[in-house]
C-alpha cells in the first residue's frame, strides 16, 4: 500500500481509506435489461441458492453471495453480466438515449458498452472500440452472450478513431474509460499498484488527454463526453480532464448518481487545475465499499 500514500493529503480518513483497500471486493453484477428485467433476474439467482441484495442508487446493481457469477444459469442465459460496482457509474453518468450514436473508446471486455446498449433500448448505435486485438474477442463474446444488436465493434488506435465507417457525421456521445494505472482496483488485484507511481501516471496522461481529445472532436455540439479511470492519481485524472478543457471546445457539468463521493481536486502538488473539476467527482473504496473511480462529465461547446 505504500504507493498509495502520497494521496493521505487528499483523502479525509485516510486510515479508513487504506482499511477498504485491503479488505477483499463485494461480487456485483449488473442486471441486463435487455434480456430480463431485475426480478426475474434476481428470481433466477435465489432460486440456485445466490443470495442476492439490491443496491439503492440502481435497480440494476445487485451483490451476490458467490464468487463466481459466471457459472449461474442467469449468466449463461445473458441475463446478468459480472461488473464492479463503481464500474457501473459512467454509462450511467453518460446516459445516452434511445437511437442516439456513441463511442465507447477503449470497451473491451465490454460490460460498460453492453451496459450503454441496455440504457438506449438496444437501439441506435454503439461503436465499441478497443486497440487491444486479444481483448476483442473477449468484448465480442460478452455482446453476444448479452443479446446486444445495436453494437459495432472495431479494433482501432482510439487516438485515430473516424467516422467514415458510421452513417453519422459526429457521435451523440462519447464514453472514455481510458487505460491507466489502475489502482483503485486493488482490492480485487493487489498486483494493481506494482509500477504505479507520478512517473507512470504522467505517462499514462499524455495518452488519455489524446484519447479524450478524440473524443470531444469526434462528439457533435452539445452532445456529452464522458471520462472515467479506476485510479486516483490526479496526473491521469484532473490533470488530463484540465489539458482537453483549457482547448476551449467543452465544459464540465454537474451530475449525481446516487453514491458518495468527493469533488475533483482544483490543485496537486504545485499544479493547479479549473476551478470547475470541483464538478467531476472521485468515488473512494472506503465510502461506498466499492473499488476506486474518477469520473468527469463534459458537454461539448464547438
């Protein structure tokens, strides 16, 4: 854990942040509406002895009493899909609507763009793009399994995605889980913090600030962007979302989903950043007995 401790200044009862970081991950799934509403699901899983109990902020959101969703009837059928708690927070910050066109950036395995599908009705279009060539047969699968129809898949660099395949001449929306160093998925990976630190997550920045560049360009006026990591390191956080803002093309909004959180940090370590990353929010493992997550929601304005 040590290379979590530059962050003590930052984190309001650190000790209790660090005691949930050890302590092992609640097993979530999501619910897909797009096979099965949630009683039935939740029907399904208690009757093959999964105890399950239903989150407040998402009718979605269930936590099971079993290591291993996936070999239940429910999964195999499509009907739930294995997906961290606070994974689930951006699509639904993102909230598309039916028909709409989006990009998930970097989708695979693909539970946040099967979980966009679901939320427009599995209408419409989501490009899921991954640059990674093996993870693409995993994100292709989960879509089958998933029963998604309105998915395009493509193996792109993110940084150089086109709309020349898509009958759209900009996207509605734009989802940007970026690759990053991944800490705050320490409590189902304790490998997670091997290598991080502010050298790699400087590193890390350059490339998300591209890619959510891209996907700002890519988004038509007034549509919605959307950026997540699952790591706390302010370079690959604030710092990335204030470079992209200081271009003058978006803005950040206001957005509640229904879990506590904290405000996105205005300064870190001599670095200031845009007085409105208030307005992005960090989701800490000790606050809602989840993993770590940065999410940021930005209206484009050209």
């Amino acid at each position: 854990m040590d290379a979590l401790g530059r962050y003590e200044p930052i984190i309001e009862d650190f000790e209790a942040f660090l005691d949930a970081c050890a302590r092992p991950l609640p097993t979530t799934v999501r619910v897909n509406g797009i096979q099965s509403p949630p009683t039935r699901a939740v029907a399904a899983l208690e009757a093959e002895g999964v105890a399950v109990t239903r989150r407040e902020w998402s009718e979605d959101v269930l936590e099971v009493e079993t290591a291993k969703p996936g070999n239940t009837w429910p999964y195999f059928h499509g009907w739930i899909h294995g997906q961290e708690e606070v994974s689930m927070v951006p699509p639904v910050v993102l909230d598309p609507d039916p028909g709409d066109a989006v990009w998930d950036s970097c989708a695979a395995p693909g539970g946040k763009a099967s979980q966009l599908a679901d939320l427009m009705d599995d209408t419409g279009l989501v490009v899921a793009n991954d640059d990674n060539l093996g993870r693409v047969s995993a994100l292709r699968s989960n879509l089958d399994r998933l029963g998604v129809s309105c998915a395009a898949v493509t193996n792109r660099d993110a940084r150089r995605q086109t709309l020349d395949a898509f009958d759209v001449d900009a996207f509605d929306a734009a989802l940007v889980d970026a690759p990053c160093t991944c800490e705050g998925t320490v409590r189902k990976n304790p490998d997670a913090l091997d290598g991080a630190g502010p050298g790699a997550s400087r590193n890390l920045g350059r490339l998300q600030a591209d890619i959510l560049r891209r996907g700002v360009e890519s988004t038509r006026e007034g549509g919605t962007v959307v950026y997540a990591t699952c790591t706390f390191a302010p370079e690959e956080n604030e710092a990335v979302v204030d470079a992209v803002l200081s271009e003058g093309d978006c803005e950040l909004v206001e957005f509640d989903v229904g879990l506590d959180s904290r405000p996105g940090l205005t300064e870190w370590e001599g670095d200031e950043y845009d007085e409105s990353l208030t307005r992005a929010k960090r989701f800490y493992p000790h606050l809602n007995d989840t993993g770590g997550f940065f999410t940021a929601k930005l209206e484009v304005t050209a």
